[in-house]
C-alpha cells in the first residue's frame, strides 16, 4: 500500500516539476518575458535552447513565465469553483426542498449554456483583467462541482449516521461539515485534478482566441496563437506550449487517478 | 458401495486480503472440510458470519467468488474431479449439473425480463431441452412450487411478484434443468417468517419429488432441522460437527453447537411496575407524503419506565414507521405523544434539546449508523460534548467509563468503525445512546443483522443495562425468539395497526386472533417434524 505505482510516480513527478518551475520561473528563466533577444524564429542554439519566438523572445523564457501564469490561474479557479461549489452543493443536498430546487435549477440553466460561449460573451462585455477572468472561470465551473457535491452529499445525508446526527439535535453545520464532508471528501478530491486540468484547457483556450490572459502577458494558450502562423513554415515555437499544456494535463490526470483508487480501496472499493 | 453423487475430500480455500497499509496477504477462509452427499439427500451448512459456509457451497460446482481459489483437497462430482477440471468442463456443469439459489432473490432476477425467460434460460443454453418442453416442464415446477396461475406465472415481470414467490420462482429456475445438486445460499433469509414456512415447504416437497440432492446454506439451525438430513456446523472455515440431523439437533456433542441449539431459548421474566409511563402513545396515526392511506393508524400503547415493549410485525407493518413516528422524524398526522410527563411536539424541529436527549435510538445497521471517518471516541464522545457539555479529560474518561459498560475497553477508543466486529459496532451504538443518559432507547431490529450468539450477547448487555441504568426500551423486531427473551410488553402490528397488545404472558398465550396465532405458529422450532405439524395443523383449521 505504501508504494506508490508508476504511472502515479510519473505523474506526480511531472506535476511537480511543472509546478516547481512555475514557482520559481523569475530563477529559473535565463531571460527576462517580455525582453526581445534575438531574432524571428530562431532555431534552438546554445543561447536560446529552445530558440526564439515571432518577434524574437527567448521561447524558453516564455514558456516558463506562460506556466507561471496558466497554472496560476488554473490553481486560483479551481480552488473558486470548489469553494463555492461544494457548499453550495452540500447545502442543497442537506436543507432539500425548495433551496435545493432553486440551487439546482439555476445550475442547470447555467449547465444548459455552453461554457466556452458563455465565457466568450461575459468576457466579451467586461474588462479582461486576471481577477475577472479567475471568477468568471471559477463560477462557471463550480456548476459541475455542485452537481457532484450534491449527489454525493445526497447519498450520504440519507445514511442512519446522518439521521441519528439529526435527531441529536445537531446544527445544520455540524451535519454539514463534521458528519457529510468527511465522507464526501475523497471523490471531490479526484474531482479537483479533473477541474484543474479542464481549467488549464480553458484559459488556454480562452488566451488563444484572444479573450483570455492580454499580451504582453503571456500564457501557454496565448504563446500557441502567437506562434501558429509559424506552421507553415515548418517551424515548431507553437507546439511546445501545446506539449506542455498536454503533458500537464496527463500528468494531473494519472495522480488524480491513483487518488481515487487509494481512497475508495479503504473503503474495498475499486481495488478490493 | 456407491459413490455419493459429490464427494468433497479435505477442502482447502484461500483468498487474498489486502487490509490497508498492508501488503497483500493469503488467507485460509476454509480448511480441511470433507463431506459426502448421496443422490436425494439434503445437507445443511450452518454456521455464523465468516464460517465459510457459502464458499463451501459454492465449491461444489468449483467456483470461488473474485480472490477466492479453491487451493487443495478433492471435490468429486458424479465421480469426476472437477476442482482441477478446466473451465469449458465446468462451464457445462454449472447452471445444469448443479444450479444456485441465491439469497436475494429480488437482486438475482433481471428486471427487464419476463420470469419464464428467466426460469428456462439455462436449460435452453445448455441444449437441455426444447423451448416447448422447458417451459412446460416450468410450468409443472411453478405448480409443485405452489405459485399462483402457474399457467401465466411466467408472464410476470420479476417486479410484478412478491418476494416470497420471487424465491419460488428462482427455485424453479434452479430445478428446471433437472441438475444433480441444488445449493440454496439462505434462501429463506430475507423472507417474513409466516411466508418463510411457505417457501420452505415448497422447497421441500419439491427436492423430496425430484430426488435432487441438495446442500442447505443457513445461519438458522431451526430452519435446516425442518429440511436436511445430515447437518454440518462450521466455524472460522473448520468443521466443528457433522452427523445427521437428529444427532445435531437432539444430541450434539461440541459445545458451540449446543449453545447454537439452545440460543433461541432464552426467557426473560416479565415485570411491569405501577405508575407513570414514560411514553405513551394515544391514538397515533401517520402517513408519508405522496402516499394515499395511513401507515400506521390509530396506535395505542404505553411504556413504563425500566420496561421493554417488543413491537413485533412482518415487514411493511408499520413498525419501523411508529419508531420515525416517536422520534418525530415523521411527524404524525393526529393523534398525541406524552414523553417523561410532557406532551412532544410532533416534529423533530420544535422538541427541546431535553427531549432529544432523553429520547435516544438505535438502528439495525450499526455500520451505516456511525460515521466511517469518526472513531469510536469520537462517536460516542459527540452527545457528552453536545449534551452535557464535556470536553476534554473528563469526555474522555466518561467515554471510557461507557466503553466498559459495553464491555469493550480504553483500547477501542481510536478505532474506526471499519476495525470493529458487527457485534462490537453494535455496542459502540449502545454506548452512544447511553452517553445521553436517556429514559428511553427505540432499539430497531439492532440484533437481526448479527449471528446468533453475537445477538445473545447484545440482548444480554441491553437487558443489564436496563437493570443498571433504568431505561425503557421499544423494541422493535420481527423475531418472536428475540421478544420472549427481553419484553415486558408486547404490541403486535400487522397493516399498520395494532391487532393484539398487552402482557407478554397474555399476548403469546391463547385465546389469539388469527394474525397472531399465524407469526406464532410460523417461526420454526429446534426440533425435527416441527414443519409438517404446522403444516398439517394450519391445513386442518382452515377447513
């Protein structure tokens, strides 16, 4: 049980590396984001290993700072999006009746809007600053949270446990934090690799249509689209931020896995 | 001499456990089992939890559930070994040489299937017989099963029968290839008992008119006297004795299955004080939302203090609903509760906290009934903090004080749950009941889970308790052996109503009502012939 298998190894070892790195990106990048060094499209040299960018940025710079930025900002929605989420939906679960029709109601017509479109047009009308874009990415997701907190809490709040909590006398919080969380806590925990890895999808995804993290920031998204126009040319600047951003989300993926397998197998779950 | 139809020689089966924070480990779940089945004859395996005796079962077609392998000995059926015997051989044998009945009918049937389908899916799979001739001879088994229009029973969705005849109708699925051997896994387990006595004779007469043999799967050595020949008591996967049936029941001679036989024989003398009752119900009837009739209606019954009322019933009567109902967990529709000499508000929300705390209760389930991330000192210490306010040194010396009371100990203190025993998480639930010092404890069902012995030793510590402590109990079960052994009073609900309500001397003593005389006369005895008496007596008086 101790040992740790491999994928789950290669995974955590990834993670690891990518957020070390995002951590101490001003120590480790040898130039600076935004500082122009060379020229167009250089090929990787002793100087810039993995060459330069469209207007001559050192590529490997970039893409450390883009990490910085992208995981930053995945970190920061995910963690909106559980908090919100999960309370929300624990609470629905818990109080039932007209608060969790409205609660999960409300979440559906949400649901029922395409993510990508419907931040396209709240970004579209408000200024796109980090702060906003954080929430706006954060509450739209923390819909899925909610739906998973609150079937799972649902399952639970029906249990003789929770029952015989409640004819204690106990609080709403109490039943809430100390009798359904606990429990509810290792298939939410699995749930925040998959949120955060769809995160970095999406502000990825947000930056390279032009509406996510503004220039002369960069992210791993926005480092793709500037560089896309090299393809043509047979030059490859736009598929590493690709990579990184595939490998990171493999990578969160496997440990998020091996989580899930360790906590429902204490439980002769998954794995006996 | 003949060789028996199965002859098992020296069983050895292992599984392997992965306990957290171990490293995988092989363990022997059934150990040098030998056993001999002639052609006809039904044998009864019986023994608690863990004693592996379905494993044993299903051994006889060399099967082994997922991690469990058949590891040594001999298993020879129909003068062939098959525990070597590779899986196209074995694929042939199961479902035809040998079927399976298991113990959860209703989990057993595919629900999107009509039941005729279902009955004659093997034979026809195994190219035993036509589709004509199957269900004809499907047809026959629902008559000799004693299921209604046997002529259309099969028909039915699995959903559109009840469950007594669900397990007719799985039986006959078990019969229709015409096998060799039947292994009924407890299928009489999750019955009522009045529809229980239906079903075994059914079984019965059907395995006496084929000449099938038989391996009988129970925990309830009083069903399997009814119904084998030979009987062998097992415990933690070792043969503790096997003889016939007689012998077994009548003179057995190891000491745990003389205590098996003499479990249900327990008799608490009866004992009803005068004064105030601490509960009393007066004309209580209740109903769930959406559901169009009452489910309970009109009770009326009276508990004094440091006494047991044993509310007994089928299920679907409406005992469990009466204990929600009290509780306030269902607040009733009319009717009055008076608790400790104050009237209780009929919903949970509007009792005081003094209510709650004087009112506690106790569930069948007890692993779904403490939170699995708490410890047992964090159960049990939560009403002492909640109720009296105890933190600290003194929550946890009150909590050990409890732990002895249940007779388990400091060291339990930091266990969870899933470390615990049924019978131990049984009593961690007492102790947390008791930590509220309450005057009334609604027990439900809280030893029908558990083995037999294990549920003596609990009735033992609640009926200590009450001594000790001078709590009232409402008891609620289904098990007349259960009731004589602890009530004062009895109520009897069938239908949501109360059909017979007093003493218990009065109440299991003639002149009875009908639906009385019937549980009664349903639960099987500790004695051989018990089944065909009954039988024969209920035949004569409904002529």
């Amino acid at each position: 049980m101790t040992r740790i298998p491999l994928p789950a190894l290669i995974g955590l070892a990834v993670t690891g590396a990518y957020f070390l790195a995002a951590l101490f990106a001003p120590l480790l990048a040898p130039y600076g984001l935004s500082e122009v060094v060379g020229d167009v499209w250089e090929p990787s040299s002793a100087e810039h290993l993995l060459g330069t960018d469209n207007i001559g940025r050192d590529l490997l710079s970039r893409l450390i700072y883009g990490g910085r930025t992208t995981i930053f900002v995945a970190s920061a929605a995910t963690i909106l999006s559980f908090f919100t989420g999960s309370v929300l939906g624990l609470f629905a679960a818990v109080v039932g009746g007209w608060v969790d029709q409205l609660l999960s109601r409300f979440v559906d017509l949400i649901m029922a809007i395409p993510t990508l479109i419907f931040a396209l047009v709240v970004l579209s009308v408000m200024p796109v600053t980090l702060p906003v874009l954080i929430v706006v990415m954060g509450l739209l997701d923390s819909t899925r949270v909610f739906r998973l907190s609150r079937a799972v809490a649902a399952d639970l709040a029906v249990m003789d446990f929770v029952e015989a909590a409640r004819l204690r006398g106990e609080g709403r919080g109490w039943i809430i934090f100390r009798e359904i969380l606990p429990n509810a806590l290792s298939p939410l925990v699995a749930e925040m690799g998959m949120r955060f890895i769809f995160m970095v999808l999406f502000v990825s995804t947000l930056s390279f249509l032009g509406l996510g993290i503004q220039p002369p920031e960069a992210d791993w998204g926005g480092i793709v689209k500037e560089n896309k126009d090299g393809i043509v040319y047979g030059i490859s600047a736009a598929l590493l931020p690709a990579v990184a951003i595939a490998t990171l989300a493999i990578a969160v993926n496997l440990v998020a896995d091996w989580i899930l397998d360790r906590t429902t197998s204490l439980k002769g779950g998954r794995n006996g | 001499m003949v060789e028996p139809l199965l002859n098992i020689e020296n069983l050895r089966i292992e599984a392997a456990s992965y306990q957290p924070g171990e490293a995988p480990s092989r363990i022997t779940i059934v150990d040098d089992v030998s056993l001999s089945l002639q052609k006809g004859h039904v044998l009864g395996l019986i023994g608690e939890s863990g004693a592996g005796k379905s494993t044993i079962g299903l051994s006889a077609m060399a099967y082994g559930r997922g991690g469990v392998e058949l590891t040594g000995g001999e298993i020879r059926l129909n003068g062939r070994e098959i525990r070597t015997a590779p899986s196209p051989v074995l694929r042939k044998l199961r479902g035809v040489e040998v079927t399976y009945v298991a113990q959860s009918a209703a989990a057993a049937f595919n629900p999107a299937k009509r039941l005729m389908e279902q009955v004659i899916e093997s034979t026809l799979e195994h190219g035993r017989a036509s589709r004509r001739e199957a269900e004809a001879r499907a047809v026959d088994l629902f008559e000799k099963l004693g299921l209604p229009d046997p002529g259309t029973f099969g028909n039915r969705y699995p959903h559109q029968v009840s469950g007594g005849q669900l397990q007719r109708a799985m039986t006959a699925m078990a019969l229709c290839p015409q096998p060799d051997l039947i292994i009924f896994d407890e299928p009489t387990t999750a019955l009522d008992v009045t529809t229980q006595l239906g079903v075994l004779s059914a079984i019965k007469a059907a395995i006496r008119d084929l000449g099938v043999a038989a391996l009988y799967i129970t925990h309830d050595l009083a069903v399997v006297a009814q119904i084998a020949d030979d009987i062998m008591v097992l415990r933690h996967g070792k043969t503790v004795e096997y003889g016939t049936a007689d012998q077994i029941i009548n003179a057995p001679r190891k000491a745990y299955t003389r205590a098996l036989v003499s479990v249900a024989a327990n008799e608490h003398p009866e004992n009803l004080p005068a004064g105030e009752a601490v509960l009393s119900l007066k004309g209580i009837t209740a109903r769930y939302r959406n559901v169009p009739f009452d489910v309970v209606s009109d009770i009326g019954i009276d508990v004094k203090p440091g006494t047991t009322l044993a509310v007994v019933g089928e299920s679907g009567s409406g005992k469990s609903t009466l204990a929600r109902v009290i509780t306030g967990l269902l607040p009733a529709a009319r009717g009055e509760i008076t608790f400790a000499g104050r009237r209780l508000p009929p919903g949970l929300e509007r009792r005081t906290r003094e209510d709650l705390r004087e009112l506690q209760m106790i569930y069948q389930m007890a692993d779904v009934a403490m939170n699995p991330r708490q410890t047992v000192g964090t159960i049990i210490g939560r009403p002492l903090e909640f109720y009296f306010g105890l933190k600290g040194a003194a929550q946890k010396q009150r909590v050990v004080e409890l732990l002895d009371e249940i007779e388990l100990g400091e060291r339990f203190l930091d266990r969870y749950p899933a470390e615990l025993s049924g019978g131990q998480k049984q009593r961690v639930c007492i102790a947390r009941a008791l930590a509220a010092k309450p005057k009334l404890i609604i027990c439900d069902e809280v030893t029908s889970a558990l083995d037999p012995l294990v549920a003596e030793g609990i009735l033992k510590l609640l009926l200590d308790l009450q001594t000790s402590e001078g709590v009232a109990y409402v008891f609620i079960t289904h098990d007349i052996a259960t009731v004589r052994a602890v009530a004062d009073t009895i109520a009897v609900m069938h239908k949501g109503r109360l059909v017979r309500y007093g003493m218990k001397s009065e109440v299991l003593s003639p002149p009875f009502d009908d639906y009385t005389e019937l549980l009664l006369k349903s639960v099987p005895e500790m004695r051989i012939g018990w089944m065909e008496e009954t039988l024969a007596a209920l035949e004569a008086e409904a002529r």
